[in-house]
C-alpha cells in the first residue's frame, strides 16, 4: 500500500480553517479524505455538520470523507484510521488533521518521523498555516503560538485580506517573509482555496530546491533597492532605505514603528561555496540541536560535501533531522552550499560561525 499523505492545517481562531474543513468534509471534490479534528478546538466543527448526540467518533459524511474527533492522542487515531483503510471498513486517499489554534505544529509533525509504525504509513506532506489578515499583526505581537504557526508553515494562506487595506497587508506579508522565507504566500478569500493548492505540496521532501524568496535572499546581500518597486511605502522599507544595510544584522532594537523586525521568530541563510567536512558539520549540527532543538523551528539546506559529487539535501524539525544524497552538481554549476534556519531567538553569530568552521 503507497503511503498515504497527511496535512496538518493550523492558524488562529477566525483564519478560516474552519471554513475550509467544512469543504473538504462537504463539498462535491471528489476526493476522499479523513479530516482529523481535535477536539479541544475551540471552535468545533461538529455542531454544525455532525450529529451531536453520537458518540461514534469516525463518520462517514456524504461526499466520501471521513470526520473523526480526537479524544486520545494522535498517535493512536492515526494507526486506528490506517487499520480500518486495511481492513476496508474505511476508504480515504489522505488525512487532514486540523491542530488546535493555540497549539505548536512541531510535535504534530515529529509524530510522523517518530513513530515508526506511522513513518511506514503515512507521508507528512506540509504544514499548512491560515493567518487572519484582520488579527494578524495584533495576534503576532501578542501569541508566541501564532509566530510559531508561521514559522513552521510550508505555505501561508491569508484570508479577510479584504478587509485590510493593501498597505496592510503588504505589511503583514513582508513581516512573515521575514519570519518564514520558505513558505510561499497567497491571499485567499476567507480560507476560499482550491484543493489542489492544499495537497501534494511536498512540504517535507528531502528535493534540492531550497524554495526561499528570492526577495529575502537578497536583502542578506546588502543589495537594499530590495526589488521591491515603488509602490512599497509602508514603514519597514522607509526605514530600511533610511538607515543603510543595518537591518540584516539584527541590531534594529528600538524602532518601534517597524517592530516586525523583532519578532521572536526569525530566519536566517548560511551560504557558502567552499565544501563541507562531513564529520565536522555532522558534530556541529548534533550540537546545535541538542541545545536549541526546541527553539529550532524548521530547517533545510541543499550542501556542497566534500566526498560526494552529489547535492546532499538536509532538513529538520526541532531535534529531528534526516538528509540524503540529491542530484548530481551538474557540470559548470556553481557549486554552493545554502542552508535557512527558521527559529525561535536562535544566536544567528554562532550558527553562522559553527557552519563556517565546518568547511574544509
């Protein structure tokens, strides 16, 4: 049996997750898909589509989906739905599992490396983060748990963006870059999305893009027109103009009117094109996250090693890393190592200078 994909959709209350969930579970998709609600949401799905009074926990709703609310943990639900799809009680191509608004994606997604019987059945396929464009800025200053929800997105879904002027959103969406460069963007009418934007997005292959915004890239490499053109006016950019290249070295203390800059969750890229000493980078990497593992949000890079004359692929969450041999350096590529760390308050001087003292 191929593995079967699963999704963790996640953001804070009035998103949309909720709105999007009530598709999967009734709209005419064709798709079947077991929606894993937890429970502890505060708000709950069921009293609008499911019966109230049954205490069945999978159901079978009309267009082929398949509702379940957790009572147990994860772990369990999960091998409960893929022992049912053996035994044919239950049929459904891909799992969604809806994460409380307040709740950390992290160990959500640790679960399907963790645990191996659910590594042999199951593919996370991304994190998926609603963020309300309305709320936004006032939740990302004041919930730690939604700042995390950004960073450990592999794509971002913004909705009731029309409920905010451009300048705003343009605002909202140039903060979040800041925090999570890997994760695309899109503005979508109140959790509105096609389906197929939602699923297969590969969020956790180990592939040899690194898929960071180009944009963010550049503002590391002291080209600071930041290609942004000239409808940009919002605070951040008159601030980065007025004052030079200092804003990619984090000393931006004491500006409050720009104070994206300092949110807790933060990214940043080690770029290199000298290669690696495998054993050196492996010691230092196991250092690393043996200290900040928890703070360490998502991680992923595409290396140069010395004794390989492949691309090898890396990435991790918290603790948890794995890598693998990618594609061959094709003749005349420049080779160079890129690696982006998204975290939360990680000491960038000491990350970028253990991953220096790495090469050969």
């Amino acid at each position: 049996m191929s593995l079967i994909p699963a999704t963790i959709l996640t953001g804070f209350l009035g998103s949309g997750k909720t709105t999007l969930l009530k598709r999967v579970l009734a709209e005419a998709h064709g798709q079947k898909i077991a929606v894993i609600e937890n429970e502890f949401g505060e708000e709950n799905i069921d009293s609008d589509i499911l019966v109230s009074d049954t205490n069945e926990q999978i159901i079978q709703m009309s267009n082929g989906c398949v509702c379940c609310t957790i009572r147990e943990d994860l772990r369990t639900t999960l091998k409960d739905l893929a022992e049912k799809k053996r035994k044919g009680e239950l049929d459904f191509e891909r799992v969604v599992i809806e994460t409380t608004g307040v709740a950390d994606p992290g160990p959500v997604a640790q679960t399907f490396f963790m645990d191996d019987e659910i590594a042999e059945t199951y593919l996370l396929d991304s994190i998926l983060t609603l963020v309300d464009a309305k709320h936004a800025a006032q939740q990302l200053n004041d919930r730690q748990e939604a700042r995390r929800q950004i960073g450990f997105a592999d794509q971002i879904f913004i909705s009731k963006s029309d409920l905010v002027s451009p300048q705003e959103l343009d605002a909202l969406m140039h903060r979040i870059k800041h925090m999570n460069p890997r994760a695309p963007q899109k503005a979508v009418h109140f959790g509105d999305v096609a389906l197929k934007e939602v699923f297969d997005l590969r969020g956790f292959n180990l592939n040899a893009k690194l898929d960071i915004d180009p944009d963010f890239l550049k503002s590391d490499d002291h080209d600071h027109d930041h290609a942004h053109g000239e409808h940009c006016d919002h605070p951040s950019h008159a601030h980065e103009k007025a004052h030079g290249h200092d804003h990619a070295h984090g000393d931006d203390h004491g500006h409050g009117h720009h104070h994206h800059r300092d949110d807790d969750v933060k990214s940043f890229v080690f770029k290199s094109e000298r290669a690696f000493d495998p054993a050196k980078l492996e010691d230092f990497l196991g250092a690393i996250v043996n200290i900040y593992g928890p703070r360490m949000l998502r991680y992923k890079g595409v290396l140069y090693m010395k004794g390989t004359e492949r691309k090898v692929i890396f990435q991790g969450v918290h603790q948890l890393m794995g890598s693998d041999l990618g594609p061959a350096w094709a003749p005349g590529e420049v080779r160079m190592s890129k690696m982006v760390f998204i975290g939360i308050d990680l000491p960038k001087d000491i990350f970028l200078q253990g991953m220096e003292q790495s090469l050969v």
